[in-house]
C-alpha cells in the first residue's frame, strides 16, 4: 500500500467552507484549514454551493493562501448511488485536494485502492470512541480520525497514547446532534429525509405539541387534555409543529409536548489546552450552512485563543464573550469533561438566539477618495447608533454620522434587506468586514 504520511505538527484551526465567500472569509479570520462539502456526497447537500468545478477554484485559491482543504464525501451511499459516488471520488482526486473525509468502509477501502495517494480522514459520522476502532482505521492507512463527539478527555488521551501515527481531530464549536453523531432517524422517520444522504431536517430542533391521530391539537401542560393525552393509547397520538400546519407525525410513546431533542450547541474554547493535551491536533468549527459573519467571528476567536495558549498566555475572556454575541442555543461543553445528561438540552425553544448583538451589515467596498464604505445591509441601524466594526484584525467601534443611499441622499436608518448604503469610514477596513450593532 503506498501511503504518503502528511502529518502535522502544528495544532490547526479547521474552519467550516460552505461556499467561496465563506472560505475566504474563514482563511481571511485566521483559518488553518477549511472543510468544504462536495455535491450530492457530503452531509450539507441542501446548502452547500460549491459546484464540482467550483471546486477547482476553491482548492487553488486555498493552496495560494499556502492553507489546506478537505473535501467531504461522508454519506453512507446505498448500491444505487456506489458507482456515482467513486465516479465523483475519480472527478476531485485530481483536483489535490488535502485530504477527503470519509465515513462509509466500503467506500474507504475503495478509494484507498483507487487513489493510494491521496490521505483520507475519517469522518465524524464514523462514531469512533475506542482506541481499538482507531487503530483498525489507522492501519488501513487512514491519516485521520474526526473523533466521536460524545468521548470524554480522558478518553480522547487514552487513545492518543495507545494508537500513535494518526492525526485526531475534534469539533469544539457548533450545533452537535441529538443522537450519535449520523445515527439519528428522526428527520427520515418524520420527513423521508436521510441525515445520512445529506438531507437532514434539524427535526430535533422544531417545536412539538401531542395531539389524538384525529388532529384535535392538546396542550400539554393543560390539566385535563394533557391527562387524557398522556392516558391515551400510544399509537394514537401524532405530533404536530408549529411551523408546519396540517402535517401529523405519528409517535409511538409519551412525550412533553417541547423541544424534548434540541441539544445546545458546542463550545469549547476554554478547553483547547485540555484538547491539546488529550493528543488533538485540528479544532473543527461546525458550521457550513451558517453565515459568512458567524465564519468570521468563530475562527478568529478560536485562532486567538489558540495562538495565545500556544504562546504562553492566559485565556482572554473577550474571546469567548464574541462566541456568546452569536446566535447560539446556549452552549455546553458537550461530553468533554462530563456526560451533560439533561443540562445538554434546551428544553425551552428550538431558536437560536444571541445576546442581542446582530450584525448589522457587510462591508462590500472602500472608497478612499471619498472616504465611504459600501454596506449591504443585514439589519436596521440608524447614523447615531454606535456599531462595532469587526475585522480579521480586531474590533473597534464607530459612529456611522451619516448613512447614504445610492444617489447620495442622506438617510436616518439603513434597513436590512433594502438597498445598499454607504457610511463614512476613516480607513478601509479591508475585503472581509463586518458591522455588528451593539447590545439592545
Ligand atoms: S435531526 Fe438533529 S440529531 Fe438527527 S441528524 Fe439531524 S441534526 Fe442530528
């Protein structure tokens, strides 16, 4: 077997590529690496907008900036979707890619036949949480396993130790999943959407009210009603959601009537030296179907956080404080120090919400001859609201004064969705900035 060892020796932050404009925004913040999906084979085939050939683009611009890409083909694919999957394996080898990430056997042994060459990392949706399954992954030639995210520290280092020669990886920010990572049925038992081909739902996160198969909706939390329901037989009650009227979704035991499968998401950036030292190499970001703002804001605070350990310094709280100004679902630590059992769910709403701090526009151009920006704007502000501008390089704040339409007319609020506007800027703030809007 030729196997070509690329190992790295420096711990990496690996940033999530859901399209161009997120890739270069993830390298511009900081990004190591970024892990992009390829169509119809990886688990974000809804969103992902990357084309085969776009591909192409994608890798070369990376392998300028002197970073690295992985391409994702993790599905499980059925007999009928084998000879397209390894047609599409032949299709982006040759593109040089860094690496591929793979969850299927077969389709892992099949590409180490087909292309020896090329490292392959074994994907997430792989579960693996023994030192015994890495080691069969490793002497299969894999350079890389995405750990299992329900594994303990502990665990993480035991099979660092006893499994050397493989690269460990681990998510530390992001939504996580309700079940084993990719062995949830939930969106194809309710939906006919397969998590496993790509088409996942988020069923966990929807909202759910108990009703009798004849539809009358019951309130659970509603004295009698909620009795009868629970008194009711199983196989008589459906769910209903609230964002989907008129469709019923038979259940076969008791429920709560709320958002009983919505984990928290993942954050983990007081973690990192733990991580490191549990044998962890690459710090995953989760996210490829999130914005172009939430690309930037996690890898930088994650790339400071991991150059400032590296270089002897104490964690900066302002760091994790950027992580909370996000829309999150309350973050936990996952499993990493503990099993969360029921502190792991939000119980209480399937929104993903931040602390009041949304962003308020993208910088799209810099005048210097008339010192204006051009904004496309994301939410309303107004000329006497104070925004952060938010760049690769940091944050500071400013006073819009006086917003622009496209004729040069002055206005008192931008709106979201509306047309572009400009601002007065001192400086230009460089290709990838933001504005975000202040705590309300
Ligand atoms: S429904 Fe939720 S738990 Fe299941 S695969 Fe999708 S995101 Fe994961």
């Amino acid at each position: 077997m030729l196997y070509i060892c690329t190992m790295i020796t420096k711990p990496e932050i690996l940033a999530p590529a859901g399209d161009m404009d997120k890739l270069k925004t993830a390298l511009a913040y900081g990004a190591d690496a970024v892990y992009a999906g390829i169509p119809k084979f990886s688990l974000r085939t809804r969103e992902t907008a990357f084309s085969t050939e776009s591909l192409q683009e994608a890798i070369e611009y990376v392998h300028k900036k002197d970073k690295k890409i992985y391409l994702t083909l993790n599905i499980f694919p059925h007999n009928l979707k084998v000879e397209a999957f390894l047609r599409e394996l032949d299709t982006v080898v040759p593109m040089g890619p860094d690496a591929l990430i793979m969850a299927d056997p077969g389709m892992i042994a099949l590409a180490r036949d087909r292309h020896p060459a090329m490292p392959l990392h074994l994907s997430t949706q792989a579960n693996t949480v023994n030192w015994a399954a890495a080691a069969f992954w490793r002497d299969l030639g894999l350079q890389r396993i995405i750990l299992s995210r329900e594994l303990r520290l502990d665990e993480i280092a035991e099979i660092h130790a006893r499994v050397p020669g493989i690269e460990l990886e681990a998510f530390v920010h992001g939504a996580i999943c309700i079940a084993y990572s990719g062995r949830c049925l939930i969106s194809n038992y309710l939906h006919f959407r397969d998590a496993n081909q790509g088409t996942c739902t988020n069923s966990c996160r929807w909202e759910y009210r108990m009703a009798y198969e004849r539809g009358s909706l019951l309130d659970i939390e509603g004295g009698q009603k909620a009795a009868d329901a629970l008194s009711a037989p199983a196989e008589g009650l459906v769910l209903h959601e609230s964002e989907r009227p008129g469709e019923a979704f038979p259940i076969s035991e008791d429920m709560h009537g709320t958002y009983l499968m919505n984990s928290k998401d993942l954050c983990a950036i007081e973690l990192i030296p733990e991580l490191l030292r549990s044998g962890v190499c690459s710090l995953k970001i989760e996210g490829r179907t999130k914005s172009s703002y939430y690309t930037a804001v996690t890898t930088r605070a994650y790339r400071r956080a991991l150059d400032a350990h590296l270089a002897g310094k104490l964690f900066d709280p302002e760091d994790l404080r950027e992580l909370m100004r996000l829309s999150n679902r309350t973050y936990t630590t996952g499993f990493y120090t503990r099993n969360p059992r029921q502190y792991g769910e939000n119980y209480e709403d399937g929104l993903s919400e931040g602390i009041g701090e949304a962003v308020a526009g993208r910088v799209l151009a810099y005048d210097p001859g008339s010192g204006l920006a051009e904004l496309e704007v994301k939410n309303r502000f107004s000329q006497n609201e104070t925004l952060t501008l938010i760049t690769p390089e940091g944050n500071r704040d400013i006073l819009p004064c006086r917003i622009l339409d496209d004729k040069g007319r002055n206005l008192e609020c931008a709106h979201g969705g509306g047309k572009n506007v400009r601002i007065p800027l001192t400086e230009d703030p460089g290709p990838f900035a933001f504005l975000r809007k202040k705590s309300i």
